[in-house]
C-alpha cells in the first residue's frame, strides 16, 4: 500500500462518510473499518467493537485478520493518524462478520453474485448478454460493443499464445502486456489508465478509435511474432512483446505525423467523475 496515493471521502451507508485511500497500483481501494463499523452498526464506541471483533477474528484463525493493513488517514481534528484498513475484497468478508440489519443488502448481493457466476458456468451466454447490458446501461452502441467484444477474443487469442510459451502467472501477462503498452504510448497500463483519469475501469473501455486500432496493432503483432519465433518464459517474451510495441510505435509515429497532433487522448467514456 504507497502512502502516496491519492486519497477520497466517499458517501455510502445511508449517506455516512467512509475514508478511503485508492492504491493505483493495486488499482483498488482501502476502506477505513472503524467508518465500515460506525455506519453499519450505530456503535457509539466503534473502535473497541472493532477491537473485540478483531481479537475474534485471530482466536477463529479467519484469514481476513492477516489483510489487514494500516495507512495514515486524516481525522475529525484534521491530522493523519495509522488507521486499520482493508481492500473491497476484504471489506465485503468483514461485512458478513458484523450481525447488522444494515449488512443484509450485501450479504444479499453477495450471494446473488456467487449464483449469477455458477449459471454463467453452465450456460456462458449468460455472461456475454450481462455484459452487453451493462455496456448499453452505460450508452454505448450495437457497432462499438460489437468491437468490443471482437476485441476480448483477439486479446484471449493472444494470452493462449503467451500460456503455450510458458507463461501461467496473471502478473506475468500484466508485465508482458506493460511492455506493449509502454512501447508504444510511453506509459504503463496503470499509468496510461491515471492519465485518462479512471481507476477500476477498464482502459480499452476508455480509449478512442485510434488509440484502440493501436492497441490491436500491438497485441496482433506480438502473437504473430510469438508464433513465428516461439518464445520460451518470461524474458523472452517480453523481448517480443517489446518488438510488437515497436511495430505500433512506428504506426503511431506516422499517424501523428500525417496528422499534426498526437492520438493519444485525456478524454475517457465515463458519465462520472472522481472528486478528491
């Protein structure tokens, strides 16, 4: 957890503030659990209700007691003191600890979620028609989610051709895919995504048609070349993934040359905003 990130209050629970730290390389959020406790149970002493579910906690040998962390977080008096934290993950298994009324809605959701993801194992069409309603809740047309998805295929086409070379770990595929992105665009996907200013939101999601056909450009270029020249773990690999996002920068370069300003664009489809 950096101690640099950028730091928010959100509104949630009934309207009760909750602190919370983004950490953009995790690219989640840490939650305060003394505001979880305060706005779920009404404590007028949070703290020792924490302090007792956290001892009960360590004597059950609940994993969750080992995630927890601590980040300096500002309080009522306006000065950063360490405080408990856990990630959205975490926060969602310590809700199910607290016997709260107010914990019932995502307990509820919890469990809907599990049974909406075992239906999607047996018919994964169910996944598919979840995600092109999400995309049209969020205004965009037939063609572009039919791009998009044409472009989840090619992507998975390229990771089957990593996997065959030897590479099975998800932070594997990040650094690879790092590589391209870094190449061509001179930033990290992390980095690319915090320049366009989104967080847990999905960069292809946010890109232009050119920053799009670039980023094809690069992840088609790598598997051919991946192919044709059968690289075996890691650091071979990212030897080829830095010649796929070579090819882009060449693209990219004549393209912003023949049109006298640069592709890559601040501007994001998000119908929110972020306010810190």
């Amino acid at each position: 957890m950096n101690e640099k990130n950028n730091k928010t209050t959100l509104k949630i629970f009934e309207n009760k503030n909750i602190r919370t730290v983004w950490d953009s390389e995790k690219e989640d959020y840490y939650f305060s659990i003394i505001d979880i406790i305060k706005a779920l149970t009404d404590s007028s002493r949070p703290r020792k209700y924490w302090n007792d579910l956290k001892n009960k906690l360590r004597e059950e040998g609940s994993e969750l007691s080992d995630k927890i962390g601590q980040l300096k977080m500002k309080s009522q008096d306006g000065k950063f003191y360490k405080t408990d934290v856990l990630d959205t993950k975490g926060i969602l298994r310590l809700i199910q600890s607290i016997p709260s009324p107010k914990a019932e809605p995502f307990k509820l959701w919890l469990a809907k979620l599990g049974s909406e993801r075992i239906d999607e194992t047996f018919d994964p069409s169910k996944a598919i028609n979840r995600a092109i309603t999400v995309y049209k809740a969020q205004g965009f047309d037939d063609a572009w989610i039919e791009k998009r998805l044409k472009g989840i295929l090619h992507r998975n086409k390229l990771t089957e051709t990593w996997k065959e070379r030897g590479i099975n770990e998800s932070v594997e595929y990040a650094i690879l895919t790092n590589e391209i992105y870094k190449t061509w665009s001179g930033m990290k996907a992390n980095e690319y995504k915090a320049y366009k200013g989104l967080r847990k939101e999905s960069l292809r999601d946010n890109m232009n048609d050119l920053e799009i056909l670039l980023t094809d450009i690069g992840e088609t270029a790598t598997r051919e070349l991946a192919k044709k020249l059968n690289p075996i773990g890691l650091n071979q690999n990212k030897e080829i993934a830095r010649r796929g996002g070579n090819i882009t920068k060449h693209t990219r370069d004549d393209l912003e040359r023949e049109l006298g300003n640069t592709v890559i664009s601040k501007e994001n489809n998000m119908n929110r905003i972020y306010i810190e």
